[in-house]
C-alpha cells in the first residue's frame, strides 16, 4: 500500500479523533468510512424527487402546519403539554 503525508490544522485532527469508533481505528480506515458514507448509493426516484418539489412549493405559499397544530390534530394531549411546559 502506498502512503502519503497529509497536512491537517490540530483542530480536524481533534474532528477526526472524536470521529473515530475506537481507538485503535487508523485514519485511513475513518476517512475511507466518511468517504463511503457521502456517497449515496440508492439515487432519488423521479417520484421522489417530484414530491420534494411539490413539498417545497408548499413551503413557499406557505401551506404548512407546526408540529403543535399536528400533535393536536392527532388528539396527543400530552405531547402538546410537554411543548408548552
């Protein structure tokens, strides 16, 4: 395997140590983890993606509800107590 030298300020260092499952986990094996994880291997469907445009529409006209108008809506007393308190 070949290696190289990266330059990191010591505060991503202290990202990356915090970042790690245990410590014993190389950073190799931590940035190759991160990596993998920003990719998404299970792209949006066209149906998907036209319900987040229909979503965000909504959003702009202003067709939304807070979660207090839901919860009661739903008749769950006591969560919409728990908001006010």
């Amino acid at each position: 395997m070949a290696t190289t030298t990266v330059q990191l300020r010591s505060e991503t260092k202290a990202k990356l140590d915090d970042l790690k499952l245990h410590p014993r986990e190389t950073y190799d094996e931590l940035i190759s983890r991160l990596a993998d994880a920003a990719y998404d291997d299970e792209p949006l469907s066209d149906e998907e993606i036209d319900a987040i445009r229909l979503s965000e529409r909504e959003i702009e006209t202003g067709r939304t509800r807070t979660l207090r108008e839901i919860m009661r809506d739903l008749g769950d007393d006591r969560a919409i107590r728990s908001l006010v308190e």
